[in-house]
C-alpha cells in the first residue's frame, strides 16, 4: 500500500512544483549561455521542448502512483464535473479544428497541444492537490518564488541592462508577466508563511520577501498586479485570526494607519489611481498607458478573430503559427487576446468560452467558501485566488503546460475545490461545530 506522504511521490510532486518556475528562468544576466540551442535552450533558458519533456518524465510516474494510493484527498464533486466538462469540450474541439479549420497545419502539434494541456490539468489540478498537503504547498512555493524574487534583485544590481527588457523589469526571467507572477505570489503567499511560522528566522525570512517581492511587483510597473498585491494584504489582515495581544495590537495599528490614509488621502490615491489606469500617470519605470484603453484593444482584436470560427475556434496552437509553420519561437501576441472570455472563444469556440464564464462564477463562489476554513494556509490559498478574480478576467486562458501562472492558477483551483469539499463534507457527517472540527484536521494533514 502506498501512501500520499510517500518520499518517491513527494519528490516527484516537488520537481514538478520546482519546474514551473524554473522553466521560465533565463540565465544570460549571470552567467555566459548562449541565447539558443535547438531543442535546449531557449532565450538563455530551458527550451520548451525541455521543459514539456521533464514535465512528463515527472508526471507518468506521478499518475502511476497516484493510482496506487487508496486514501487520497477528496476535491470537490463540482470541480472535478468542470474539469471533465473542460476535458471533453478540448478533445471534440480539437478533432473538429484539425478536419475543418487547420487542416494545413500539423496534425501532431494539434493534437500534441491538446493532449499536454489535458495533461497539465490533469496533474497540476487534480493529482498534485489530491495527495500534497495544503501547507506544504504554501510554504514551498513561497521559498522558490522568493529566492527568485531575490536573485532578481541581484541581478538588477550586478546587471541592471539583463534585468529589464523593453524598459520593464523582467528579473531572472525571459518575460515580464514570469517576473510579475513570481513576485505576486512571493508577496500573497509570504503573509500566510509569516502567520504559520514560529521561528524568528522564518519570519525574518517572510518579511525579507514581503519587501523585496512588493518592490519587484512596482519595478514591473504592472497595476493590476500591484492592486492585487494591496487587496491581497487587506483581505489578509481582516480575515486571519489573531490569538497573541501583540498580534490584535500589529492588526489594529495597521487598520487605524489604513482608515485615517483614507480619510486624509482618499481622494488623491483614488485620482492617482485613475491617472496610472488611463495613461496620465506611470507606476514605476513603465511608460504612462492607457490601461482601459489598451485593454478595450485586445477585446476588439480578439473579437475580430473570434467571429472568424465562433463555434469551433481556432485552436490551442493558433497563436504560435505564423503562416502554415508552427513553432514555438512564431508565438504572436496579437493572436493571444488579453481577456479570458475572448481567449476562450478564440481557442474553442462558443462551447469554452460559456465553460471559462461558469469557471470564474465557480472559481469565486470556491474562494469565499475556502476562506471560512481555519486552516491559514487554505485561507492564504482564496485570498489569492480572489485579489486574482480581475487579473484571470483580462488574461488569457490557462491551457498551457509551458505557463509558469497556469500551472499554478490549476494547483490553487484544486487546493481551493479540496478545501470546500473537505470541510463541508466532514461537518455535515459529523455534525461537529467548524472551529472544532477544523482544527484536529488540519492537524492531522500537517
């Protein structure tokens, strides 16, 4: 019989959690590496091609296992109805674009693309959350994007002209939205650790990657990261428990700090809000952009693609080809709209686009139930998913296995939808109170 805390499962789940974040490090501001090297290294980093290869090195055994475990964490029926829905709807789409929509491109990519994304799903948001422990998950995520967080700070210092590209700062990585994920989940997940640890270094360690990952996230110049970054600390200072005095004391002085900021400085936070928003104002090194307007642009453009194939949709490669070559060297971002519901329609059709519309309804109704759990880390988890509701809605979907966000958006969905499940089910057997029964549970999964 094995067990989920079984060392070869814990290693192989950890490698795949190290892999995202690895995948998309760039390695040119430290050391000599040349920036390609078919079917190696890709812009100073892991090649795709390497990164889908280990990923399914990792995963087969992990599935494998994960089959031999006969006491696994439950996720939520709902969820996994979604992922089946999700499954079914990419698999018909996918064979009804390669008959009728692309038949020029290549069958193997087509199918290969669909086939890794049902993959990455399958591992990363279903089997990882179904046998690693929520708190385990919180804490080594926030060790690996913080030491990255950090190094890119070196580099910025050691390397300043490898450290930006395009006038942003991408860090240690080949693009801007990596730097922008790592640093926003460094920040959100550091405020669960700092909670959970006990030992003054850990939480010396948590306030070193609070600040350097919020001064990461203003170095990208990103807006809506840095919105989510401050929603995130609020919903976190209001909604976690505090038992110590000198806990209630830290929330009730940053409460009072916050409350008279606003009432002496509402208006004009709010003004320079709307000014970096609409183009009249910048956030730190970025270019003044007219974020409402840019954004209405990606809907407009993505809509016009859309209505060419409304009901099959143009694929999961569509924005990696460029003439009748598909590559992943040829990715076009024009052909990748920058909103979840046209991104849906273009991939799918009509039929992903209505299935990503009910995901975010059951994505948000998933994190305000999670945060009634007294597990802190389970309540980090929907703290973060819910500062990301405006960030998944003017992204794109999450279909890749080479994304370092969608594979991580996938691991919180099915931490989220375990959490929900777990709880509400064993209180309704049990008929114990919640507090009660919450915390001899998350004691046990520990």
């Amino acid at each position: 019989m094995i067990h989920a805390k079984d060392a070869r499962i814990l290693f192989l789940i950890k490698s795949l959690v190290a892999l995202t974040f690895l995948c998309k490090v760039s390695l040119g501001g430290l050391l000599p590496i040349p920036r390609e090297i078919p079917f190696l290294i890709f812009q100073q980093g892991m090649h795709p091609y390497v990164n889908v290869l280990l990923t399914l090195l990792l995963g087969i055994p992990l599935l494998l296992l994960w089959l031999r475990v006969p006491v696994r964490q439950h996720l939520s029926g709902f969820y996994k109805l979604f992922v089946f829905f999700l499954m079914i709807i990419l698999a018909v789409q996918t064979l009804l674009q390669i008959h009728y929509v692309n038949p020029d491109e290549s069958v193997l990519f087509q199918l290969g693309a669909m086939l890794l994304s049902l993959f990455m799903v399958g591992i990363y948001g279903l089997i990882i959350p179904s046998l690693w422990n929520v708190q385990d998950f919180l804490r080594f995520v926030q060790r690996w994007a913080g030491a990255l967080v950090l190094l890119s700070l070196i580099v910025l210092i050691l390397s300043p002209g490898s450290a930006f590209k395009g006038g942003r700062f991408i860090g240690v990585f080949k693009h801007i939205p990596h730097m922008v994920t790592c640093a926003t989940t460094a920040f959100i997940f550091s405020m669960g650790t700092f909670l959970l640890d006990r030992k003054l270094k850990h939480k010396i360690w948590d306030v070193l990657i609070l600040i350097a990952s919020f001064t990461a996230i203003v170095l990208t110049g990103t807006r809506s990261s840095a919105a989510a970054a401050m929603f995130a600390f609020l919903l976190t200072m209001i909604l976690h428990e505090t038992r110590t005095s000198q806990g209630r004391m830290f929330k009730v002085i940053v409460v009072s700090l916050l409350t008279t900021f606003t009432l002496f400085f509402g208006m004009q936070t709010y003004q320079l809000a709307h000014e970096i928003a609409t183009g009249h104002a910048s956030l730190g090194g970025r270019q003044a952009q007219d974020g409402v307007a840019s954004r209405w642009e990606e809907v407009e453009r993505g809509s016009e693609i859309f209505q060419r194939e409304p009901w099959l949709g143009q694929g999961l490669v569509s924005k990696f080809a460029s003439g009748n070559e598909v590559d992943v060297g040829n990715y076009n971002s024009f052909k990748d709209p920058h909103n979840i519901f046209v991104s849906a329609g273009v991939v799918g059709g009509w039929p992903l686009l209505v299935l990503a519309a009910i995901a975010l309804g059951l994505m948000t109704i998933g994190a305000l139930k999670a945060i009634r759990s007294f597990s802190i880390a389970k309540r980090q988890i929907s703290i973060y998913l819910l500062a990301h509701v405006p960030i998944l809605v003017i992204y794109h979907v999450h279909l890749s296995i080479g994304g370092m966000a969608d594979r991580l958006y996938w691991m919180i969905f099915g931490f989220v939808a375990a959490a929900v499940f777990e709880e509400v089910r064993y209180k309704s057997l049990l008929g114990r109170p919640f507090k009660s029964l919450e915390q001899p549970l998350d004691s046990q999964n520990a």
